[in-house]
C-alpha cells in the first residue's frame, strides 16, 4: 500500500467551541450517530482542554481529541493531565498537540514536550524523573499516573520542522498537506519507524454537494493521500447527520474496494515495540482469537512481573475461555525452547508465573464463580478468581472453603498444590474440598477429572497440578461456615525457642476447630523481637472460642489482642497493593513438621537471631488434613502437625541458616519454595507419591511442556521419541 | 471580635485521588445532591497519585448541577496565569457561572521545581502571584468602556511577561479570587487584591482565635488599597468527625458543630466553612445537619430573618 497507511478509516466531528448547550447536544448528536471521534481545537474562545473534559463526563463511546496549543503548558502537567482524562473517560483521550500559530513554531520544544508527556505516562510513581531539554527539564519529577489505554499522540502542524518531528515521535499527524507526507515518512523511516505508524488526519469543511459526489471527492484523500481520519467542521445537525448516515458508508465501500481488506486491517506495530520482540518467540503465528501483550504494549506494564517476582516475559497470553487456552497451549508447544508460566492469581512463590523472554499463559480472565448445587454445596470456580472474592461471594450462603491467609492469591495456584489455611484442621486442606477440575493437557485435550473421571490425573492434580495441565475450572464442595472467631495477638517472643515450643505443644493440645499461623522476624536491632499470632476457631460461640484462646494467653507476656466473631470472608487478609509489583527474585524455603521439638525451636530461634530471615511462620496443619490417605492425593505429607516457611533476602544466608533446621523436617510443602531440583521435588513428594507422578507424567506430558513449578521428570528417559518430534516440528 | 456579614456558604474538600478515577466525582455528586454550595479539590500538580485538578473540575462541573466548584487552592507556579484564566473562564461559561479560582502561591518547592518550575522565595513567589492575578484579570477583562473589544494583554512584570495575549472569553459571572494564604505579606496582598481568603483551620496557630490576627492583615492591605474589608470573602477549610460525643472542636454531633461553626462565623469572621471529608453519609450529614443550623443561629444573631434553607 503505497499511498495508504493501512488505518481502518475513522470519522470525527471538528468542534468549535461555541455555547456549552450546543456543543453538548452536537457532540451526543455525533455519539449516537456513530462518529468515532470529536475533535476539540483550542482555536475556539474556549480552552479546548476544559472542554474536552467537561465533554467526556456527558459521552460514553466517543474519542475525545483535545487539540492543545503548547503555548504556557507546562508539559509535566499536561502529561497528568492527559491520564487523569484518559482514566476519567475509560481510555477515551487521543492527544493533539500543536503550537500557536503566531509564536515562533519552535517544533524542537513540542518535541521535547512530548518526551516529557510520555516520560510522565510511563513512569512509575517511584522513578525520578530527569530531562535535560533545551526548553523543559524534569529534575526527578514523580512519574504517572498511567494513562488507562496508549494514548496517542497527533501532532497538527503543516511547517516542514513539524512534518519532521511528527515523522519523529508522532502517532498521528494532522495537516495533510498534499506533499506533506513525503516528509513524515522520511523523518520516521530516518528515525527507524515505519512511516504506518503514524495516522494521517484531515479535517474537512461541510459540502453542499450530494452525498455520492462528496464520497467520490473524498475517495482519492483515502487512496491517494493515506487519510485515514476524516474530521468534519459542521456545527449543522441536518450535514452532520448526512456526512455519517449517507457519505461514510460510500466511502468506506469504495474505499475497501480500492483497498482491500482496510476496513479490517490491523494497526501496524511500532517498529520500537518490535525490536523488543524475543528471538525464539514466533509472533506471526500468535493466532488471533487470543489477546496478547508483548513488550512495548501499553499493558505489558501490568503483567510483566507477578505479585513476588520481577520478569519480563517475551510475549503473555491471556485466553478467556478453555477453548482459546487451547490454542495457547498449541503455541507454547511450538515453542517448547522457550520458557513457559502459567498464571492464575500471579501469588506464585515456588511457581514461575513470569520468567524472562519466555511466555506466559495467563489465565486470570477465566474467573467466573458460581453456585452449582445449594445442597450439596457445590462451586464452580474459574482459576483466575482470588480466594478473597470466593470468599466474598460464598459470604451469604454462610459458606467457607478452606483457602490460603490471603484474599489476593489466586485459585489456579493453590488449588492445584494444596492449600493450607486458617480452616486446615478443622476442614482439610483445600484440594480436599475438590470434586472435580477440568484441563487442558499438554496435547491440547480438555480433559475433565473426578473421583469417577480420569482419576489418576485428579489424584495428581491435587498437589502436583501445575505438571499436569492447566486448569480452567474446579468444582469445590464448599462447608457450612456461618462465622468464625478470628485471634489476632502480639507476643514478646525475646525467649524464642521457649515461645515456639510452647505455642506448638499448647497447639496440639487444642482441639482440631482451632487453626493458628505465627509470624516473627524483621526485629530491628534493639527491640524485642515479636510474634504475630493469628487463630481461627470454627466456631461462632463466644465461649468457646475463649476457651479455644485462653490457653495460649499465658505462653509468653502479650502486648497486643484483637478477638472476634466474623465471617470467615471478613477474617482473610484483603488483597493490598499492586498485584504484580514484584520486583527480583523471592527466597523462601519449607519444611513440613511433626512437632515443635526443643532442637528444632533451638534451631529457630538461631535463624531467627542470624537475621537471615525477615519473614518465618510456622503455620499448624494434621488435623482434618491428617485424616486422609497419603495415597489418597499427590499431597502426601498428611501426617505433618505443622508447616514452616522463612523468607530472606539473600539465599545463600538463608539456606545457611535453614541447614540447621532441616533434620526435624519431614518432607516440604512445594507452594513455599522457590529451589529448584531433583532433590526438592523429592522432599516434595515422598517416593511412592514421586514414583506415580512421574508415571503419569510420562502418559499425559511427556515431553515436559509444563515445567514452571516442582516440575516432575516423566518416567521414561527425558528425549522420548515423541519428544524429540515434538521439538523438530516445532522448528 | 469581627464579622463581615457575608451570606454563608458551606462546602466540602475532596481528595482529588485518580484510583479509583471516579471516586472524587462521585462524591462531588454527593455533595451537589446535598444542597451544599462548594466542592473543591486540591490541586498537587507534581503528585501523581491526585488527578489533574483542572481536568477533575472540568468534568465534574459536567456531572453536577447547581454546586460552584474551585481548587483549593490552585498551584499558580505550575500553571500559568494566561493559560488559567482561559481556562478558569472557559470553565465557568461551560458550568453556567459555577466557577471560582482560589489560587496558592506555591509551598513544595522542591516538587515544584522536579517539575520543571521555578524556585521562588517565599517573598517572590507572593510577588509573582499579585502579578498572576493582575494578568487573569486583564485576561477576563475583555471590553472596553466604550464597549469596545480590548486589544491584547501586554505585562512586562518581574516574574512574567506577557506580550500581546489574546483577551478572553469574558467568565460567565464575576469570577471570585481568593487566596489560600497565612503569613502577613500574602495577606495584605490578599486584602488589596483579592476578592477572598482560603485558609486551613489546622494551620491556624491558635486555632479559631488565631484567625482575628491574620483577617487584621487582610483588612490592613484592604484599607492601605482603599478597599473595604468586606470585600474579602473569609472562608477556612475544617477538618471534623461526627461523634456521639464531645471530643474537641468539630469532634462531636452535628449540633456541637453548628455551635462551634456559628461562634466562627460571628466572632471571627468566616462565612464559608469547607469540610476535609472523602465519606458520603460524613458530607450528607455536615449538609443536613449542620449547614442549615449554622446559618439559622448566625441570621438570627445578625438580626436578619431566618434564612431559605436552599433545599
Ligand atoms: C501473599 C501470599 C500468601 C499466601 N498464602 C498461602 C496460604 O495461606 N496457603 C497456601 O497454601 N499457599 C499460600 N500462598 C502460596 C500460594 O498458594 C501459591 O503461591 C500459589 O501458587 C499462588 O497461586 P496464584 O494462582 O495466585 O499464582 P500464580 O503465580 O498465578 O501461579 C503460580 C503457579 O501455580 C501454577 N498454576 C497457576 N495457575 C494454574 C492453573 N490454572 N492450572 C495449573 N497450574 C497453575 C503454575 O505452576 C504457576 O507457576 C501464598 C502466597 C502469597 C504470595
């Protein structure tokens, strides 16, 4: 396409600005009648970005493309600006830039202007912000807010200078004058863009002309000249009606007969995006049912990292139905020499749901939650829903399934490894509540897997899932949970190890409706160190509730207590923050216990005073969990009392300090551990549960597709035949 | 022992935060619904976890109906005066009147200047802003007295210099500046030039007493301009929590309130009160509790009839 820049062609409406009633009803006249945008030129009597912000809050559909004369804008602010309208209209804002027509055209300050503006879109809060600009200069500026969509940028200006930085930075250029695009596609192809990136916009004055014939003058702008936004002045209703309703579809018509195929083509992508593509990453063949975000995708942003670890992935997936995770999984197979991360929730610790220049099948958009059966309880649940919002929605019902601590985790993640929270001994671990999961394999079949159905595969979903498949539902037999007492203590834990043994024995002592998590560490030198005390008690009768407590007031001195009767929904800890602000790489190991023993709280109590670890908890599980079959599910630990955890910053230290508490473990809870390596993967799962798992690895994912997390090595030697096709068809 | 004899106004101070985007519009909304006559928004150009002031007032002034809007107050080192009072009238021509512009000196320096502002002392940047108000001014004053247009803006001022801007759009009303000021140079230039003063109560040192000292600059810089000090609007931003019992100032029921405002207004002179607040049943309750028996006391200690409430 030579003389066209392959933009599905736009309409829009060129305002003036005049009374605030006409403007009002012309611009809703045009909503309705299906312009796609308004333009607001600031060469009216009114300033043409309060009109365009008082206009967005009257519209819902239409863009909104605000012509700002640079003139005594500071950039930076402007920059806010443009997001705070582009958040406050849902995404609606593309940004026209111009220079007063009588100052001095300095095309080099809107340039810098609009690295300024984009500097400010991009930032994080956190990043200071420097430009050394001839005319504007940051000097640590707070970057943000993010607009809510790319916003573009069109640049009006029919000067050669503005033709040039248009080719330079510009999304869009409005001025089309007839030789004007020689010199935008010069200046982009000098700068390494393809001259498609940038949109050509006309703005065009009212016509008395019938409609064909004013299609058919159009016509050769479309073909000829690569417009592809045609804005209308009119500020009559009867010329703005016929321009939509009469020449439009005339010249969309011919247009796509000239131009095959323009009506739907897609944006082209810029060359800078491009050359943040990945090598091993085939992105022609991504199919095209599936959203995308690759890296120079304006949300790239959002999903490159996960809630505890920083990536940068080559390419993210993000099927909305199990059909497309299909196709998803197709693709990844094709590029089995590429990392690949499944996500649900983004929580992952021992799962790489992110990685570096890998892919990611994220399926968060899968998360629905929906009440199947109220007398059986039974739920259906998307993985991409947060044990919060399950929580939340079984909330009226008086229900609960045991979750995890924390409403922001996600479903596909722990559902599919174990789940140990404040309900463990009085229901079980989560995966106990699973009657049944539909998968896609690795082959690409949805698979559904129950007691009754392909029970092998459901026996290894619940606590190896992540090697199996990809889950795109569970059903969960919720239980009857009409509120819970909910403890939240402080003790002085500066005789540690007296403390973490008197808090276990006094657990074990309790009866199994009492679930309690203890927290120390991050003591700043100086000060005691204290542990955070959490309990649940399955129970919504004050009395015993008290008299679950009463016994663990008196094992060290208190400084703080908190109790009361909730709902189980209301006792999670409400998802805070950004969800994928992860940065670096987390260190956290598990153990799995039997009982807090005096060499194991000795052992404690010395990571604890290494300062190695800023975060160790010992959770209790058994009760409830300990009364089904280690056969019974590829979680095999059952007989383990307690789970611990600690964090560090450094994982050498970390490891160093863990060493000494190693020989009281029995085995390890994989959601909890970010090692790697056989020797991992076996303390995960004890040899019978290993010897199964990777038996069925060798039957449902032979070539080793899903790997992000404890991944099981297939029975059979690792380059199986089909294995090794599998890869050659892939290149 | 002052009061100015203003009509009283009530309003509220909203947290102009842009997560969620709506959640400053939607109680701006609230606060119209109410019958209360003001809602402002900060205005931090260099934070960003606000939205733009400018924006927000734009599109809120779309979604309400009869409540005037303002900044509280505008960050004039970040926005220049030509480019504001276009905007300022713009805004007030498209929201039918319901503008006012209460503008700030600037304070956060080092923020203004990571912005690309410049640094000012305390005493230039209260210079700088007697100029900025002198160019809005000029900018809204688009007639003549012969009724003839007015050619363009010419400034030549020690912070800015404006070189032939282009006049108007005339506001839809008689624009109120006010200044959002505590030291005694920036009140005596608010007693020469402005039409209102919008300080915080927090930082009143002394409390509601404290505010005698400073309206005694405004009403010096007013008498030193030939001005009456009644043309100076006083109006004070509040911080309050609506409790079943009396805990300090603002700190009680809505009738210690009314109370505590009416002794304000009487004997110090404010006549608009601008509650901190970012609750709805809080905003809701300071409209239909506290506003109207505020305004019934004070009328009745001026001696007027009992005022209309406006609902
Ligand atoms: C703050 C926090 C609190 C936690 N609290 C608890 C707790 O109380 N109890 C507990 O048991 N665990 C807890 N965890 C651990 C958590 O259960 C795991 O990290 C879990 O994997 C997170 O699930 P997700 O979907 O959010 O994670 P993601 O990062 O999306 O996924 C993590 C891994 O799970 C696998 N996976 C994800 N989705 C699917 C799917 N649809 N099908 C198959 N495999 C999938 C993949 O291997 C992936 O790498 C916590 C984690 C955090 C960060």
């Amino acid at each position: 396409m030579d003389n066209n820049y392959g933009h599905p062609l736009r309409f829009g409406l060129s305002l003036r600005s005049s009374a605030p009633a006409g403007m009002a009803e012309r611009v809703a006249l045009a909503e309705d009648l299906g312009y796609d945008l308004v333009s607001v030129p600031d060469a009216g009597e009114l300033d043409a970005w309060s009109v365009a912000s008082w206009l967005a809050a009257g519209t819902g559909r239409i863009i909104l493309s605000p012509l700002v004369s640079l003139g005594e804008h500071n950039p930076a602010v402007l920059g806010r600006a443009a997001a705070s309208l582009d958040l406050l209209s849902g995404g609606r804002l593309e940004l026209g830039l111009t220079l007063d027509s009588d100052s001095d055209s300095d095309a080099a300050a809107l340039g810098e202007a609009i690295d300024v503006i984009r500097g400010i879109w991009e930032g994080e809060a956190r990043a200071a912000l420097r430009y050394d600009g001839e005319h504007y200069q940051l000097h640590g500026a707070a970057g943000g807010p993010r607009p809510a969509h790319r916003v573009p940028i069109v640049v009006q200006g029919a000067d050669a200078s503005m033709m040039h930085l248009t080719g330079q930075r510009a999304d869009g250029w409005l001025g089309a004058e007839p030789d004007g695009n020689a010199i935008v596609d010069a200046a982009a192809r000098a700068a390494g863009r393809d001259p498609r990136e940038i949109r050509r916009v006309l703005e065009i004055e009212q016509s008395d002309v019938p409609s064909t014939a004013w299609a058919a003058q159009l016509l050769p702008l479309v073909i000829g000249k690569g417009v592809g936004d045609i804005l209308l002045r009119s500020a009559d209703p009867a010329v703005i009606r016929r321009f939509i309703t009469e020449v439009v579809p005339a010249l969309r018509q011919a247009a796509d007969l000239a131009l095959p195929g323009l009506s739907t083509a897609a944006p082209v992508r810029p060359a800078a995006a491009l050359a943040r593509r990945v090598a091993g990453i085939d992105y022609d063949s991504i199919p095209l049912t599936l959203a995308a975000i690759e890296p120079g995708d304006h949300d790239y942003a959002t999903v490159h990292s996960t809630y505890m670890r920083g990536g940068s992935p080559g390419l993210v997936l993000r099927p909305h139905t199990a059909e497309q995770v299909t196709d998803a999984v197709a693709f990844a197979r094709r590029h089995h020499e590429v990392p690949l991360g499944i996500r649900s929730g983004g929580h992952g610790i021992s799962g790489r749901s992110t990685n570096r220049d890998g892919i990611v099948i994220d399926v968060s958009a899968l998360d629905e939650i929906e009440v199947l059966d109220t007398e059986r309880r039974l739920v259906r649940i998307g993985p991409g829903a947060r044990w919060g919002e399950v929580a939340a929605a079984l909330e009226p019902y008086d229900w609960a399934i045991s979750s995890g601590d924390y409403g922001g985790v996600g479903v596909g993640g722990l559902a599919t490894a174990g789940g140990i929270g404040f309900l463990g001994r009085a229901h079980g671990l989560t995966i106990d509540h699973l009657r049944a999961v539909e998968l896609v394999l690795a082959d690409g079949s949805r698979v559904r897997a129950s007691a009754s159905e392909n029970p092998d595969l459901f026996w290894a979903v619940r606590g190896a899932g992540p090697s199996f498949g990809i889950a795109t539902a569970f059903e969960f037999e919720a239980a009857a949970v009409p509120g819970v007492g909910w403890a939240e203590l402080v003790f002085d834990a500066s005789d540690t190890a007296g403390f973490l043994e008197k808090w276990g024995a006094t657990l074990e002592a309790t009866p199994r409706d009492t679930t309690s998590f203890i927290t120390l560490g991050g003591a700043r030198p100086g000060e005691p160190l204290l542990a955070r005390f959490s309990a649940m008690v399955d129970s919504d009768d004050p009395e015993t509730i008290i008299s679950r407590l009463q016994p663990f007031a008196d094992i060290a001195p208190m400084y703080q207590q908190s109790v009361q009767v909730l709902s189980y929904a209301r006792a999670l800890m409400p998802a805070q923050g950004e969800a994928n602000g992860g940065s670096g790489e987390p260190h956290s190991r598990s153990g799995l216990l039997e009982h807090v023993t005096p060499e194991f709280a000795r052992a404690a109590a010395g990571l604890l005073g290494s300062g190695a670890s800023y975060f160790f908890q010992i959770r209790s599980t058994g009760g409830a969990a300990s009364d089904i079959d280690p056969d019974a599910t590829a979680y095999a630990h059952r007989s383990a009392q307690f789970s611990v955890a600690a964090m560090g910053a450094s994982a050498e230290r970390l490891d160093r300090g863990w060493a000494a508490l190693e020989p009281a473990f029995a085995g390890l809870y994989l959601s909890f551990d970010t090692a790697t390596g056989p020797d991992r993967v076996a303390a995960a799962f004890p040899p019978r549960t290993l010897e199964r798992l990777r038996a069925l690895k060798a039957q449902y994912d032979p070539t080793t597709l899903f790997r992000d997390n404890f991944a099981i090595r297939p029975a059979t030697a690792p380059a199986t035949a089909s294995g090794s096709t599998e890869t050659r068809a892939a290149r | 022992m002052t009061d100015y004899g203003h009509d009283l106004q009530f309003g509220v101070f909203i947290t102009p935060t842009n997560n969620p985007a709506q959640h400053a519009v939607d109680l701006a909304v609230v606060a119209d619904r109410a019958g209360l006559d003001l809602a402002t928004f900060q205005d931090h150009p260099y934070q960003p976890r606000f939205l733009d002031t400018w924006t927000l007032l734009s599109y809120v002034a779309a979604r309400t109906e009869r409540i005037r809007l303002s900044g509280n107050v505008i960050n004039l080192p970040l926005r220049h005066p030509a480019l504001l009072a276009r905007s300022a009238a713009s805004l007030d021509l498209l929201s039918g009147g319901r503008l006012e512009l209460a503008l700030g000196a600037g304070g956060f320096w080092d923020a203004i200047e990571a912005m690309g502002g410049g640094r000012l002392t305390p005493g230039e940047s209260v210079e700088a802003l007697e100029e900025g108000i002198g160019i809005i001014r000029q900018i809204w004053h688009t007639d003549q007295p012969g009724g003839e247009r007015a050619g363009g803006v010419h400034v030549r001022g020690r912070h800015y210099t404006v070189d032939g801007a282009k006049r108007g759009p005339a506001p839809a009303h008689d624009i109120g500046i006010w200044v959002g000021a505590l030291k005694p140079r920036i009140l005596r230039m608010t007693g020469r030039v402005a039409d209102g003063w919008l300080p915080s109560l927090g930082y009143v040192e002394g409390g509601p007493a404290g505010l005698d000292a400073l309206n005694a600059h405004i009403d010096a810089g007013a008498d030193a301009a030939g001005r009456s000090p009644r043309a100076i609007r006083r109006l004070l931003n509040i911080q309050g929590r609506f409790q079943p019992a009396n805990g300090g100032l603002l700190q009680g029921p809505a009738a210690q309130w009314a109370d505590e405002l009416t002794e304000i207004a009487l004997n110090h002179g404010t006549s608009g009160f601008i509650l901190a607040s970012d609750d709805a049943a809080t905003i809701e309750r300071y409209a239909h509790e506290v506003a109207p028996a505020v305004r019934e006391a004070v009328a009745l200690a001026r001696g007027e009839a009992a005022p209309v409430s406006p609902r």
